[in-house]
C-alpha cells in the first residue's frame, strides 16, 4: 500500500503549570493522503490546535512536544537537524489559522503577505511574485485581485480575509493544508464559500487537507475521514459516513445526539453532562467515564486502548474505538429511547 502523505504517531504535548504538568495532547495518532480531506473534530479543549501547531513546530509558549513521529511519504523525519527539520515540513505543510484578522499583519497590505513565501521561499522576483499573489487571490475568489493586492486586512470582511489567509497558505504550493477551524465566526453564506475553495483545491489540485473544527456540520461537507479527540487523545476514527451513522463511541454518539436537525421541530436541545477531565491529574479508568450515559463499573479501572472495531461492511482496521462497551453500541439508541433521562443536562427551548 502507498505510504499517507503524511503520518503523525504517538503525538504527546505537556504543558507546564505552577502546580503540575498539563497533559493537553496524548499520543494522538492521524494520517492525512493526497488529495484525501480528514477531519479532527472534538469540544474546544479537547488539544485539537495544539496538535495541528506541534506539526508544524508552532506551539505556543509554554507548551512542550514531549514525543511523537511525524513522517512524509513514509519516511521519519522526525530526527533532522532543526533547520532541515523546517524545511521538510514548511515545503510540505502550510496552516491556516483560526482567526483571520489576528493572523495577517495590520500595518502591511495583504498582497504583499501573500507575496512573501514565493519571494523570500521560493526566489522568485519581485514581479513574480507580485504576480502569484494576484493569481493567488484569483483562485480563491477574490474578484478585482490586481486592486485589492493593495488593502490593508482592516479593509476586508471576514470572508474576504479568510480568503487572504488560504492564498498565503498556498503560496509555498503545500502539499497538505493544516485548517484551524478556518470558517470561524463566518456567516453561514462565507462558510459556505470558503469550504467551496477548500473542497476545489483538495479535488482539484489534489492537496491533503487536516481540517480542525468542534462543528461537525461544517466536517461533514468536506471530509471524507474524522478523527475525534477527547480529552487530549483520538477516542475514534474511521469512514466519516459509516461514523456518523454508526457511532462506536459514546463520546462521538453524545456529539451527534446534540446537533440539531434543522427539520424537526424540537423542544429540548440535548447537551453533554459535566465538564471534560482535569488534564493536569491522571486519567484513571476511561476520561469520558463521569460523563458517558452508558457507564459500567469497569469502565473506571483502566483506560482503554485505541483498537479495531468490527463494522458489517467496513474494511479491516477502517474503525477504531476506546471504548470498553464498543459490543453494546447497537443497542445505545434504543436504551436513550426508553429512558431519556440517561441524557439529563438539558436547556428548555421554546416551541
């Protein structure tokens, strides 16, 4: 079988605090293909971002990569020099972070930001790079590029200057796209156009794309993979059609349980009950356990692996599940049907 594009293995990231050591990611595993798009979704907390940063050796202060193995095309380049080391992953991966106008630099017009990776990176001149910048613009739907290339990101709308940041993320030509919830506080109407981009570039230009977001809505339109964290670690994986409709785990059921359907006239929006873990404390026993509608009593003694899942239709090793009653997920809808108040943290609605 052909190598991923790229593989991550065993991604761990500490933190540390006055009073201990945050243990924000642990051992997260996740391969992206080419032209394949993945989803990584979870609550906010849940180490999503700071998995994505860590790829790209961009994690915040203080924030440490305690292990992990990233490799390209199959081979481990983990162990380079640092120098090399950014290299390999700059010329594969670029990243589109979260919040647009935070990320672009205020005082410098944003065809000159897009310029930059093809003028200092790639050697290209000045009107070479000018000029890749416009087109740039052009592929990601900014109309009239040659004027805009000379505002400032103030003079945007969000839409617009999220847009800025995917044509910066191209401008190395990456082989993957990282995605930090990149339709965040975006009209449904610019969420729709910015996915619209995204999708295009992964099908038409063949490019990987790691999509980060809490909102599984926006995952479902352009990922064909998922990946859900909870509580620092990937808790299940597999076939994004196959998941969402056959969960095997509670964590990723709850979330599906809690979106609402947009057809249905409801009087109650379901939540999650309680709070995520303390990650500053060992995880004793499964960490989504206080908060899972389906708990046994051995499912506090030990936490359990990330391991295959036999799914009726799906190929071996397309599934995988932490979860210690992952045999009694078939039977999960129908015990939330016959006693509702499994689910019992919710907000009253009016009709």
């Amino acid at each position: 079988m052909t190598a991923p594009l790229l593989e991550v293995r065993d991604l761990t990231i500490d933190i540390p605090l006055p009073h201990g050591r945050l243990h924000a990611v642990r051992g997260v595993s996740l391969s992206v293909g080419t032209g394949e798009a993945v989803g990584l979704v979870g609550e906010s907390g849940s180490g999503k971002s700071l998995a994505l940063r860590a790829l790209l050796g961009l994690l915040p202060h203080p924030a440490q990569r305690v292990d992990g193995t990233v490799l390209i095309d199959g081979e481990d380049v983990t162990g380079l020099a640092p120098k090399e080391l950014s290299r390999r992953l700059t010329d594969t991966m670029s990243m589109i972070f979260q919040d647009s106008l935070t990320a672009l630099n205020p005082v410098k017009r944003v065809g000159d930001q897009i310029a930059e990776a093809p003028l200092r990176k790639l050697g290209k001149s000045r009107s070479e790079a000018h000029a890749i910048a416009v087109d740039l613009m052009a592929q990601v739907g900014i109309a009239d590029a040659e004027r805009r290339y000379r505002l400032y990101p103030h003079q945007l709308s969000g839409g617009m200057r999220q847009r800025i940041c995917i044509a910066i993320a191209l401008s190395t030509k990456p082989r993957v796209i990282l995605a930090d919830e990149p339709t965040t506080a975006l009209d449904v109407t610019i969420q729709a156009q910015v996915l619209g981009v995204l999708r295009r570039l992964q099908e038409e230009e063949r490019v990987g794309l790691l999509l980060v977001s809490h909102d599984l809505a926006v995952v479902s339109q352009t990922c064909s993979r998922l990946y859900v964290m909870y509580a620092g670690r990937v808790v299940e994986s597999g076939n994004l059609v196959d998941l969402v409709h056959a969960p095997r785990h509670p964590y990723t059921f709850s979330l599906l349980r809690s979106v609402p359907d947009p057809g249905q006239r409801v009087h109650r929006l379901l939540t999650i009950v309680g709070q995520p873990p303390d990650l500053t404390r060992p995880v004793v026993g499964c960490s989504f356990a206080p908060r899972c509608p389906f708990v046994a009593e051995g499912c506090t003694h030990e936490e359990p692996p990330l391991a295959e899942v036999a799914v009726p239709g799906a190929d071996a090793g397309a599934r995988l599940s932490a979860c210690w009653r992952v045999d009694t997920a078939p039977e999960w809808p129908a015990m939330i049907a016959e006693d509702p108040t499994l689910i019992s943290d919710e907000l009253v609605v009016p009709r």
